[in-house]
C-alpha cells in the first residue's frame, strides 16, 4: 500500500459510519495478521532452502 493509497483508505474509514469503522478496522487487523504469517513461513522457507544449499556444496 503506497501513501495515497493509505491516505484514501484513512479518509474513507473518517467518512464511514460506526459499524463500518469497526468492520474496517478489524479487517485491517485480520490482514495484518495473516501477512505476518505469510511473512514468517516465507522466512521459514528461505531459511530451509538456504540449508538445503548449503548441505548440497559442503
């Protein structure tokens, strides 16, 4: 997400109703979450294959 992408979704979120400001903000938390997730196994994966390499011209 760049900056203005940022700065519209901070405006829509200003404009939305209560309920709607809840849902938004809980979205962005469940996406949050599931992104350090992704990230984390990614780090797993690149470690494993950086051994893996490593095992392989040792």
């Amino acid at each position: 997400m760049n900056e203005e992408d940022k700065k519209i979704f901070l405006e829509d979120f200003r404009k939305a109703d209560l309920q709607g400001k809840v849902d938004m903000w809980f979205y962005a938390l469940e996406q949050a979450s599931l992104w350090e997730e992704i990230i984390a196994e990614i780090a797993d994966i690149a470690q494993q294959d950086q051994m893996k390499q490593t095992v392989r011209k040792g």
